[in-house]
C-alpha cells in the first residue's frame, strides 16, 4: 500500500488537539482555527454502545455545514468557518462551555423517562435543559445554580446561551416543517469566541441527526439517532433523507458516492 503513505504521513503530522466519540479536532491552517473531522463512529449510552457507520460523518459534515451556513445568514453567531472535504469543517477556535444544552419541544428520551410523560406529547413550551459534560459522570442535569456556583459559565453567559438556544430552536423548527421534518429536540454546545479583548459566545461542536431528534411529520418515524440507540436499522438511510430533504444532497447521491473512490480492506 505504498501508494498511500505521502497522504497517511502527512495525516499523521497534524496536531491533534482533542478526539471524541464522533469527532476529532486537529490544529488549523492558522492560529485561532481548528479543523473538525466527523469520524464514522455511533455511540450511545455513554458509549457503552458503539458501531462504525460507514458514511455517517460525510453525511453529518454536509448537514451540520448546511445547518451552521444558514444560522450564519440569519446572524447566529458559529464557530463554523468552511466546509474543507467531505469529512473535515474549518472552525473557529473556541472555548468550550462544558454544558449541553438541550431544547425540547416534544417529549421524549430522558424527559419521558424522568417525568413519566408519553413521548410525542407536545410540550406547554420549548424547554431548556443544562446537562454537565463530563463523561466519568455520564453528562448529569445541572441547574443554573450549579452552573454559577461551580463557575462553568457566569449568570450573563446562561443569559446568552440560552437566546441563542432560543434562536437556533425558532429557525431550526421552520427550516425543518419545511421540509415535513418535527423538531422534537436537540443538544447544541457553545463557546467562548475570543477577538481581541472581546468575547462573545457562539454555537460550536455539530448539528446533525446524531445532536436532533428527527420525526417524519406525516409517519412520526423517527430519522435521527434513536435508529440507533433503539436498534431501528435505517440509521443511513434515515440520515441520507435528512441530507436529501434538506438539499444538501441530490436526489440518488449517495453519502458513500459523495466520500469518493476508498479503500476496501
Ligand atoms: P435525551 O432525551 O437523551 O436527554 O436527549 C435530548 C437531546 O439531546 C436529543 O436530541 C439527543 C441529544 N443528545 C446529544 O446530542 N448528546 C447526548 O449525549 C445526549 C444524552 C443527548
Ligand atoms: N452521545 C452519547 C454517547 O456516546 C450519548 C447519546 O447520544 O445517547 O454515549
């Protein structure tokens, strides 16, 4: 395999900065910028559950560029610069937050559980949640108590996170209607963007089908990563209709087709 070595060696030179369950981040063409590379790998449950997916990180590249470009048009400030190739974004290096913060707008997952309410029921209001990222712990709900006293984030930065969560909820419930998709819910991450002495906090880490739950409006069938995390099957082809619906790719692109000529081992 010799032919492969020049691109491998010079793989292996970048600096890697941080690798997660999903993602790896390496160093960027320049300072203040990182690149982000979608891996193929599904997990669940704190990662007690994982599979390799072939085609799930092109396909949450593109959605999660389509998602960011638009949230940019309509001033939701991203880390999300350009899409690189198919698996690799340029990003904006921030400071991660260690929140998840999720908005639900229809009950289901851990809300269910926790409060014994069926799922699809919709929700009085969109509801915001704090969960600590922190794997040892399993990502616990915390409070803006917690989130103050432990100094995660400041009262004004809770303020800011939560608009833009706002924001994100509003435009990302249209953008999926249109498309005959419901918003059930989702988890975005924020960070702080430092320029100069200035710092705002902006939406970082991805936004995709593994981040959303997805239903089909007409069916209810879910199109997200409880295929997975529920053993439904699908999970591509549920990710390749996302990407079709939403325009990012055309009809009979396949997300294998859209990775390229690859290595059958
Ligand atoms: P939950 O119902 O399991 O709390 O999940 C709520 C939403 O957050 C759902 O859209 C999936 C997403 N999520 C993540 O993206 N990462 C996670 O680690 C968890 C637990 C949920
Ligand atoms: N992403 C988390 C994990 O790897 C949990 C989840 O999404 O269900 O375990």
């Amino acid at each position: 395999m010799d032919f492969l070595k020049p691109r491998l060696h010079r793989m292996n030179r970048r600096r890697r900065i941080y690798e997660g369950k999903a993602k790896v981040l390496y160093e960027g063409p320049e300072p203040g910028t990182l690149v982000q590379h979608f891996k193929d790998d599904a997990t669940a449950f704190n990662a007690k559950k994982h599979e390799v997916i072939e085609g799930k990180g092109v396909l949450n590249n593109r959605i999660s560029e389509y998602i960011f470009l638009r949230l940019n048009e309509i001033g939701v400030p991203t880390h999300f610069m350009r899409r690189i190739n198919m698996r690799e974004q340029l990003i904006r290096e921030v400071e991660i937050i260690p929140l998840e913060v999720v908005v639900r707008n229809v009950a289901a997952g851990s809300l269910s559980t926790r409060l014994g309410i069926e799922e699809g029921t919709q929700l009085p209001r969109s509801i915001i949640e704090f969960y600590y990222k922190n794997d040892a712990l399993n990502d616990p709900m915390v409070s803006e108590e917690h989130i103050t006293a432990f100094g995660w984030a400041s009262p004004q930065e809770i303020d800011d996170v939560m608009a833009l969560a706002i924001r994100v909820n509003d435009f990302l419930t249209g953008l999926f209607l249109g498309v005959g998709i419901r918003l059930v819910d989702f988890k975005i991450e924020c960070g702080r963007l430092w320029e100069g002495d200035n710092m705002r906090i902006v939406v970082a880490d991805e936004i995709s089908p593994d981040s959303c739950r997805l239903w089909d409006v007409k069916s209810n069938e879910k199109m997200d990563k409880d295929r997975f995390r529920k053993d439904l099957g699908g999970m591509i082809e549920a990710y390749t209709e996302v990407a079709r619906r939403l325009g990012v790719i055309q009809e009979g692109e396949s997300a294998l087709a859209a990775a390229g000529p690859r290595l059958v081992k």
